[in-house]
C-alpha cells in the first residue's frame, strides 16, 4: 500500500502524472534516497530552504550531489544576500520535518521556488513528497507549473 497525504491528493485531484516512491521513515538525505531507489542520484532534487534579507524565505530545488549557491541565488533573485537557516529554523518556517520539505507541500504558502536549471536534462525529477518516507517522480514541467518555479543555474558542486 502506498503512501497518501496532502501531496498525493493534491497530484491527484490536479490529475498529474506522478509515481509514488516509499523510502525508510528516517530521514535519508537525496544520495541515499537515490541509492534506495536505484536512481541516478543527479535525477534526485532536495528542497533547500533560503532565507532573504527581508520577507518570505525562498525553496531553492537542487540537485541531491550538490550545495545551493546562496551568490548566484541572490542574484537570480535581485537580492543583495541570502542566508541558510539552521535545519531546526527550517522546519519552524515551513511547518515540516527536515527530510520531507517539499515545494508541493507548500503550495500556497508564499514560497518562491526556484528549481535549479539541472532538471531541464530529464524528463521526470524525484523530490520529497512532503514527508519522511516519500519522494515523488514528476515531470519538471509538471513540477515547475504545479509550484510556478522560475529554473535557474543555483547550485554547484561542494
């Protein structure tokens, strides 16, 4: 059986194309869930919560090998700097367990996503389905249309 909570619902009342993947409860970061589902883990995106100067953070969706690049983000964005918060501030911002921040679980809420250009190479993207234990294949188009995503080259490599 598998797992169905708001993002399930939401993909499926917007009848999007999308395969549910079940992963171990912990929290695994994107290079493990990637292993676990025998997936290149270039093709596994983590969900990077930013934080600007002034006003509402920003998810920045990179893929899992890599490190947000808060310069070049800042300048996507037309801002002067942006910060990481601690993981704990984090999970106070978006209301939800590191691990399992998904920008499909916070539609609506006010974030900017930025979905790193990397993603153009494939079709369909795995990212967190909005809890530990879950990740979602969707099509980038999908992705970028479902969470209205600007794509742009945030990341590099560590």
């Amino acid at each position: 059986m598998s797992i169905t909570n708001n993002v399930t619902r939401f993909l499926d009342a917007r009848k999007v194309k999308y395969a549910a993947h079940e992963l171990p409860p912990e929290k695994l970061g994107a290079v493990e869930a990637a292993e676990f589902m025998g997936v290149p883990v270039e093709q596994v995106f983590k969900t990077i919560v930013t934080k600007r100067e002034k006003g509402k953070p920003v998810l920045a969706v990179i893929p899992g090998p890599r490190v947000v690049d808060l310069k070049t983000l800042a300048s996507f964005l037309g801002e002067k700097k942006m910060h990481l918060p601690t993981e704990r501030e984090a999970e106070q911002l978006t209301g939800l367990q590191a691990g399992g921040i998904s920008p499909l679980a916070l539609i609506n809420k006010g974030f900017q996503v930025v979905v790193d250009s990397a993603a153009e190479a494939f079709d369909e993207i795995y990212i967190s389905g909005g809890q530990r234990g879950l990740d979602i294949q969707i099509g980038v188009g999908d992705l970028a249309k479902l969470v209205n995503a600007r794509l742009g080259s945030i990341s590099r490599t560590e």
